[in-house]
C-alpha cells in the first residue's frame, strides 16, 4: 500500500493536500480518501467518519470527479475497524460518545452503497469490521493477496455491525453465519466466496491501477490491474460449503454448536471449539441479528437493527470485558457474563432489539442532525 503520510506519493504522482487522519485529494477524474492513522492499522475515529464524509461530500459535487478511490495508508491494511478502546472507555463512563460514533458511521456506510459515483476500495491487508463497514458496501471491492479480513466482534462481547449482518446474510450456504460466530480469518478468495470482495489484484498492480483510475475509465482500470499476475493463498470456505451449510442451518446456538461437534469434519470440530470460547450472550444476539437481516429489505434496515443492538452492548458486561481481554490486558481470558450458552435467557435477548425512541437510527434528517 502506498503511504500518504509522505508529503509526495511518489508512486502516484499526487500530492498530499493535508496531514491528517483522513487525507482527501483531486487528480484528474478520480478522487481520493486516504485512511491515515497506519500505525493503528487505520482504526477509525469519529473524526475520521467526518471527514471521510466531507470529502465524499466534496466528490459528489465536483463534476470533473467521476470515480472515488478509499484506501489506507501504510503496508498493515486499509483498516482494522473502530478505535475500539475509545468505544470501551463510552461504555464505562456511560457517555453517548458511542452512540454518536456509531450513528454516524452507519450512516456513512450507508451512504457509500448508495452513492451516485463509483467508489473502489481497495481492501489491501487488515480489513475488518468497521474496515468492511467502508470496502464492503463500495461498488468496487478489490481484494489483493495480502487481505486478511474478519468480522470477530463476537469475541469482544458484541455482535457484526457496520451493515456486516447485511453481508454476512444474502449468501447462500450459511458462509455469513460461519464467519459471524466464529471471527474465522479469511484471505482474497473466500472473501469472494462470503460476499465480502468482488474481483482480486495484485498488491504490486495498486499504484499502476491508481494512476490509470485518473482518467476515469474504471471498469478498464480494473481489467489491466487484474492482468498482473498474483499468487494467491487457497481459499477454504468453498470446499467447505457442504458442512458448513449443514451444520449452520439450525436457529439456536447450541443445535449449531452440536452439530459441528457430531461433524466427521475435523475443521467443523474446530469450530465448535472456537465459537464456545466466545461471548455466549453475543452469540445469542447475533444469530438472532443474521436471522432478521435476512428478512429486511434493505441495508438501512439492517442498520437500524444494528444501531439497536451495538447499543444494548453498551449495558452489558461483556462488552467491557471482551476489550480488556483481547486488547488492552491482552490475557486472551474473558470472564463472560453468563459464561454458558444455557445460561443466557431469552428475555435478555429481546432487549438488544429494542427501539432506541429518538435515538433509532433515522437515514431522513440532515447529516448535522444525526446527534
């Protein structure tokens, strides 16, 4: 990936307009947004969802700018999700700052399945959560060889937001729900298999593609980028359609979770083992949240349920927990509250899925009114 952090991107020819988290520059009939916080992966900030904003508001308006490009700074990835110790710190202070960081965001990802231009992303490295929020409602979802995507929130004590139980629910097979309950890490090929990325290219073939988006001609952009040889790590999701759209077939957990511990399939067994370590409460919501989105009709919808439940987990245990395990003592040693699934009442689920009243997710106010 390339680093805009330089004052010159020499392998572009571009100039950075600005130092910032979020770099938003013109060349020729391409726009571009530049994720810039590498050091952390490129985890997003609410300031950074602003920007990112403002510059697709700047784009939609300029008629020499016909294609967007988003992409991230530094050879980590495009980005690793939301600045989740910021979110952490909301739910133990009580503060709205999460509410407000995940409406906005939200409505960003939104936006950008809807916008009026093409818009490529490039998923280049770490892409996750909130990262996917970004590339995967794009209209040109690259992938490289190096893509290293995940939705894990159930392993911090929440559920796939971002539009991810949108994703992770139109394919057929149950590869979604696969990947939502268990956090399983998967490259370029079974991102395409999940619904996740459209068409893959070369890491190498990046500046080149750049360059050529200037003219605004994307669709040739993308076939010239893709004639560049890559050696390409194999996919599993693919072979292993058969099991998996066996045992994810149940609407319970627990049937979901026996029947891979039943499988003769020794990575089906892997799972299970995999999905016990997690959240039970969060794996209890976002089956529910899979199920649902599957039956909405839109992206905004599925949103607006997510809104919903990202916030129930401001007021549950396991959310400040999860963090504290997996990314700030880094013991890997959850104390999740209920520990088991049995454990986890259906009445407490129910509550996750509650309006939100003034706060719901509304997609026909004004952006500035979203707070």
């Amino acid at each position: 990936m390339t680093d805009p952090t330089d004052p010159t991107d020499a392998e572009t020819g571009l100039a950075a307009a600005e130092d910032g988290p979020v770099l938003v520059r013109a060349d020729g009939a391409m726009g571009r947004i530049t994720l810039n916080r590498p050091r952390a992966i490129n985890a997003l900030t609410l300031e950074m969802v602003r920007l990112i904003n403002a510059g697709l508001d700047r784009f939609e308006l300029d008629d020499q700018v016909s294609v967007i490009v988003l992409d991230g700074a530094g050879e980590r990835g495009f980005c690793a999700g939301g600045d989740i110790v910021a979110l952490q710190e909301s739910a133990k202070q009580g503060t709205d700052d999460a509410r407000i960081f995940w409406t906005e965001e939200y409505r960003l990802n939104a936006r950008i399945s809807d916008f009026p231009k093409p818009i490529v992303a490039i998923m280049d490295g770490v892409v996750m959560g909130g990262g996917i929020g970004l590339a995967g409602h794009a209209s040109h979802r690259l992938a490289t060889e190096r893509l290293v995507s995940a939705m894990p929130e159930v392993g911090i004590g929440f559920a796939p937001d971002v539009g991810g139980t949108w994703l992770l629910s139109r394919q057929d097979g149950e590869l979604g729900t696969h990947l939502a309950l268990t956090g399983a890490r998967i490259g370029a090929r079974d991102a395409i298999a999940a619904g996740l990325a459209d068409r893959i290219v070369a890491a190498e073939s990046v500046p080149e593609l750049l360059l050529d988006l200037r003219d605004g001609d994307v669709d040739a952009a993308i076939e010239t980028a893709e004639g560049v040889e890559v050696d390409l790590p194999a996919g599993t999701l693919v072979a292993a359609r058969r099991w998996i759209a066996e045992c994810y077939s149940h609407d319970t957990v627990e049937e979901i979770v026996a029947e891979l511990k039943s499988s003769r399939e020794l990575p089906a067994k892997a799972s299970a083992i995999g999905i016990l370590a997690k959240s039970p409460t969060s794996l209890k919501v976002t089956l529910r949240a899979l199920r649902a989105a599957a039956e909405l009709p839109s992206l905004e919808d599925a949103l607006v349920q997510e809104l919903r439940v990202s916030c129930g987990f401001l007021g549950h245990p396991d959310f400040v927990e999860g963090i504290r395990a997996q990314v700030v003592d880094k013991d890997r040693k959850p104390r999740w509250n209920p520990a088991r699934l049995q454990d986890v009442d259906a009445a407490s689920i129910d509550r996750f899925f509650a309006p939100l009243g003034e706060h719901d997710l509304n997609f026909d106010i004004g952006w500035d009114e979203t707070t």
